[in-house]
C-alpha cells in the first residue's frame, strides 16, 4: 500500500525528479565520453577495467534510491500505548495530528503527514522520510555514490590525462579545438563538487549511526544546551549494536538494499535499550548541580543573617 503511494508522488516531486534526471544525465554523459567517443585510446585498458565497478556501484546507487523512495521508513503499531498507566506520559506521547500515541523516537513529519519510527529526518531528494525501516539503505545510497564518484573521476582522469600533457606542452588552442576538453572537463567538476558534497553528509550520518543518533537528536541537544537533566547519548549502546540497529543482523545482507527475514534491523523500533553509564551520570550531574545551587543560595543568605 505504502509503495503505491509513494510511486504516485514521484511525479510531483520536483526534487526526486531532478534527481532521477541528474543520476541519468550523469551515467549518458559517461558513456559517451569514455567509451563512444573517447578523446583518447592510451589507457582505454584501464578505463575499462574501471567501467566494471563503475557499472556494477551505479546499479546499486539506483537500486539503494529506489528502496529509499518506496520504503515505508517506519509505522506506529496499531493501539501501541493505549494501555500505558502513566497518564502524564501518555498526555505527552499523543500526536495532536495523527491521532495516535508516539513511542520513544518517534516523531511526526509535517510533509508526510504521519508519525515515523526512529525518524531521522525528511528528504525531499527522495520524497520519503529516513526512519527505523529504511535508513540502512539512506546510507547505502550515499555510500554507493562515494564510490561511483570515486571511480567515476578515476576514468576521466585517466581519460583527460593525455590531453593535459599535451596542454602543457603544446599549443593549448589547437588542442581545445581538437579535442573540445571542456566538456569533459565541466563534468568532472561536476562530479567532484557533487562528490564533496555527498561525502560530508555521509560522514555526518555514519557519526550519528555510529553513536545512535539521529539528525533531530541533534537538533534537540543544540537547542536544549547544557541542560544537566538531559542525557548527552542515551541510545548509545557501543559501536556494533549501534550499527545491527541499522544495517541488521544477518552481515551477509549489509551490502545490499535489503533485509530479508534474516537481516532485519536488531529491536523492533519503538522499545530502546538505554546506555545505564550516560542515565547514572546525568543523575550525577543533576544532583551536584542541585548541590551547587542549595550552596550558592547557603552563602548568600548568611550574610544577610550576620547584618
């Protein structure tokens, strides 16, 4: 039902549909360069041998894209939380909106319109949210194009290599007019600028997989401040349990988009194992910020005493 949906906004999604266009334009622009119409033959071998995982990363790329689009990131069970007994907890669990009662992590998206599992955040790039259920293959796609981009920028250097020698020994107007470089040239900048871009944010995501994190738990950290009340990383668990929470437990299925009924991201998305050293210390710090503060207000009011 959920990738029914999902397929019918993929043609209103301009964003997507720019994607869909830059992924394609890209991979032609490839094609053409390299092996149709090569500017030169002298490392064709090697460019070759480089098309192989080249080929083989695209497909992954799309095939990561598609089940980030098409996935359902995460639902609420159905009457999850009716039965709690703290009334205060289920006050502020509820969703206004959806109607439904939110677990731990779970927040609402205004753009989907829906309550998402472990949410991440929204990406308008894939017109789904990243949540519980499809952030492992969020991080394939961006692992998959790091890669691309990677071998990508190694066949065009290969391919522009002789061309560049010749620049610095020849005539560099003869050779523009007979080999018309800028082209190439244009997309490999492309590609790196694009390539930089996408491996910061990668970076960024395998930071918070690795900790337990997510892009809103971020967000609430920088705007809760130094609040001693507020555990830094309750989620954290170590690196490896972080991580099966993510990619699953069945390690043969990690490289791939896709869980099976082995593979199946460690937890159920709504229940969260807490670090109990990162719970004790914000005890600690609770209480000897209460310390100070009662130890501040003793000496202030004893000179008033005294007077």
């Amino acid at each position: 039902m959920y990738r029914e949906i999902q397929m019918k906004k993929i043609f209103n999604n301009t964003y997507l549909l720019g994607v869909v266009f830059f992924i394609i334009w890209v991979f032609l622009s490839m094609v053409y360069i390299t092996l149709i119409n090569p500017y030169s033959l002298e490392f064709s071998q090697i460019i070759y041998i480089l098309w192989i995982p080249f080929f083989i990363f695209y497909l992954m790329v799309g095939w990561s894209m598609v089940r980030c689009v098409i996935s359902d990131p995460g639902k609420v069970p159905i009457y999850w939380g009716v039965l709690l007994d703290d009334q205060e907890q289920k006050k502020r669990r509820y969703c206004l909106i959806c109607h439904i009662f939110k677990p731990e992590r779970c927040h609402h998206c205004s753009t989907c319109q829906r309550c998402v599992l472990n949410m991440d955040h929204h990406c308008p790039w894939i017109g789904n949210c990243v949540g519980y259920q499809n952030r492992k293959f969020f991080i394939l796609f961006l692992f998959y194009i790091n890669l691309t981009v990677l071998f990508g920028i190694g066949i065009i250097a290969f391919q522009v290599y002789p061309i560049i020698m010749d620049l610095i020994f020849v005539d560099w107007r003869l050779l523009i007019e007979k080999y018309n470089v800028i082209p190439t040239l244009l997309l490999a900048s492309i590609i790196l600028v694009f390539g930089v871009v996408i491996f910061n944010f990668f970076l960024f995501h395998l930071d918070l997989v690795s900790t337990n994190k997510t892009t809103i738990d971020t967000l609430e950290v920088r705007r809760n401040g130094n609040n001693p009340q507020i555990p830094l990383n309750a989620y954290d668990i170590g690196f490896k349990e972080n991580w099966l929470q993510v990619i699953g437990i069945n390690s043969w299925l990690w490289p791939f988009p896709m869980f099976g009924e082995s593979g199946r991201p460690k937890g159920d998305g709504v229940r969260w194992e807490r670090n109990q050293n990162q719970l004790t210390m914000t005890e600690q710090n609770v209480t000897h910020r209460t310390q100070t503060n009662q130890n501040q207000r003793s000496e202030m009011t004893q000179p008033q005493q005294r007077v």
